[in-house]
C-alpha cells in the first residue's frame, strides 16, 4: 500500500487514540525513542476507562514501516510521522464536531471559562482578556489564530478588537463549519485548512499570530516557532499559551524561561515577555472536574457520555499533576523590532 492509501483508510477509535499516544510521546521523547510501555501508560492515563486494546494495531504499525524498532525502543518514521498528522486531524475533527454539537458541552463553557466559545483549551475569559490587552490590537491588525478549532474563540476576539483574524486549523470538517457559521463576516474574519509543521502562507502577511493551547502538537516547535516569525509584519508579535509539567519527581515547577517553548524562543534569540497564569490552571482542571461531575446526567441524556468522561479523565490527569505544572502566556516581539 502506498502511503496515500494508509492515510486514506477509515480509522478506528483505537486507531485514533494510538495516533494521539504516539504523537505526544514521540515528541517527548524525540530521537531517543520510547517503550511500548510508556505508550500504554500514557494511554491508560489520557483515556482511562475508554482505553481500547492497541497491541495489533501497534504491531501492524511496525510491520507497515511506521515506526522504526531498537533495542524494544521505537521512533516515527517519516511515513510514521505523516500517517500519525492525518489520523489526528480525523481524531480532532469527530471531538471538535462533537463539542460543538453538544448543548450539555455548552453549559460546561459557560459554567467552566465564564462565556461558552466552545473552548477545547485551559483559557477563559480572564486569559483572553489579558491576550487582547498584551496584543493592543486595533482595525489595521491582520491575526493569524494557529489550531483555531471550532473558531469561535477566534470569532470572538476579532468582534472584540475589530481586527481581522485568519484561524487555521488541520482538521478540514471544523474549519468547513466555521466557514458556514461565519460566512456573512467573511471580509474581517476567514478560516483555513492549514497545518502548524508547515504554515504555508505568505510572508510578513500578519501583525500578530496567536496559539492557544495548540503548540504542543508541532512535530518540531523550533520549526513552527521559525514559521511564525517569517509570517510576521515587522513590529509584529506572537501571543503563545503553553501548560506544562517539570518532570515527575521535580519538587518545583518550570519557571517561565525553562518551559520546552521558552527554551526554543531562546535559541530562535527571541525576546519575550510572561503572563503566569499557574494557580488560574490548577482551579480550571478543579472547575472542569467538578462541572463535569455535576453535568454526567445531562451528558449521559444527550447521549454524549464519551465527552464527560475525556472531561473527566484528562482533569484528572493534570490535577494529579497540579503541584508540578505550569502555565504561561508568551508574548514575543518581532525580532527586526529590536534593530529599529
Ligand atoms: C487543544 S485544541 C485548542 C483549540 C482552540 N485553540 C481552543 O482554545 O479551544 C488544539 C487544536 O489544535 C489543532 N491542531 C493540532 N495539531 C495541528 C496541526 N498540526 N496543525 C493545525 N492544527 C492542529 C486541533 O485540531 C485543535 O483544534
């Protein structure tokens, strides 16, 4: 089969989950590899109870020369990589419909993040506000929203600003929606199908980019980090949320410039700024668990149980690492800014 084929075969949930697992653990883990044991732990915590057997599918991986084997260790191949991309923009699309189907999901917004925008995200109205008042945006503004997803956090912070926003996101059905959803706007606010490892769009086309919980999906941050700035007018400025936990057994958290995406900043020699929004996070993972909780009836009754229960699950996950974790807004300056 070519690899056209692979891509173009219908996926399974369990397909779907194991391209999720071996996305976030082959960037973890980079050149190093990882274990099939870790991709089983990662997967018991992310999906708890709607964990699905992966063993077969995993082995069919190998064999069809995703993924590279030594010494029990394992790395993506490039077909991996691109096999990995596309089952996660299906795996993305079916949970971004589906939220923004759900009316029971609305009510979580609202109860969760203050205003229901149809987040996928840890950002809520406190954290957007303070993203509008570090990007001071004004008409002339062109913004670029990396990993939009359903759009409507875009939508609402180009009605806010009065600027005009592009959201890009890989997963095509989202963006197909947004489109329907948005089409009498069409002139201040436009949504495409893109792909953050790429971001194939013209230079110096945009005064300001935003990525709101997105970036840990890059198969290469430092790549899609060089990407953004060349998307960049002079003058522009990138506004970028990034969560992340110091490693287990750390007894301190990451400071703002220990983060993996401060660290690629700072080789880039990029320059920035930081909103910590640390102690907001670990009472949204709270909200989120204890809203979830309080809504299962209404989820189970619209026949959406599965949205409670990744709810659920990934609340969990990242509560159990609350003292650990982090999170931080970045704001960084053009670098030409600094020459003029
Ligand atoms: C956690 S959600 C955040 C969505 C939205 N920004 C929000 O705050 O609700 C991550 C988003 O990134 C998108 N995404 C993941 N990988 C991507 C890629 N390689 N290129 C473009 N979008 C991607 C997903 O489809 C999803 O919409």
């Amino acid at each position: 089969m070519t690899e056209r084929d692979e891509t173009a075969a219908v996926l399974t949930e369990s397909d779907l989950q194991l391209a999720f697992a071996l996305r976030a653990l082959a960037t973890r883990s980079g050149t190093a590899g990882f274990t099939f044991e870790e991709l089983r732990t990662l997967g018991e915590q992310r999906f708890e109870e709607r964990l699905l057997p992966w063993d077969e599918l995993f082995a069919r991986l190998h064999v069809r020369g995703l993924l590279l084997a030594r010494e029990h260790r394992y790395t993506l191949t490039e077909s991996g990589k691109a096999y990995v991309t596309s089952a996660m923009s299906e795996g993305f699309g079916h949970e971004l419909l589906g939220i923004a189907a759900s009316r029971t999901y609305a009510t979580f917004c609202e109860r969760v993040y203050g205003r229901d925008l149809t987040q996928f995200s840890m950002t809520d109205e406190q954290q957007l506000e303070m993203l509008l008042d570090s990007l001071d945006l004004c008409a002339q503004d062109q913004v670029l929203d990396v990993g939009c997803g359903v759009g409507r956090i875009t939508e609402y912070l180009a009605h806010t600003s009065g600027a005009a926003f592009v959201g890009l996101d890989f997963a095509p059905p989202v963006i197909e929606a947004a489109q329907r959803r948005t089409s009498g706007k069409a002139d201040r606010l436009q949504y495409v199908v893109g792909n953050m490892d790429v971001l194939d769009l013209p230079k110096g086309s945009f005064t300001a980019i935003i990525a709101i919980d997105t970036l840990y999906f890059a198969q290469n941050l430092s790549h899609t980090i060089g990407r953004m700035v060349e998307l960049l007018t002079q003058g522009g400025r990138l506004a970028l949320f990034w969560s992340q936990s110091a490693a287990e057994g750390q007894e301190n958290r990451l400071g703002p410039d220990d983060t993996k995406l401060a660290r690629v900043l700072q080789e880039a020699n990029l320059t920035y700024t930081t909103t910590d929004f640390t102690l907001e996070e670990a009472s949204l993972w709270r909200r989120t668990l204890d809203t979830a909780e309080a809504l299962r009836g209404d989820f189970e009754a619209e026949g959406r149980l599965e949205l409670y229960q990744g709810t659920v699950a990934e609340s969990r996950l990242w509560l159990s690492e609350a003292d650990r974790r982090s999170r931080f807004l970045y704001l960084v300056r053009h670098p030409k800014e600094r020459l003029s």
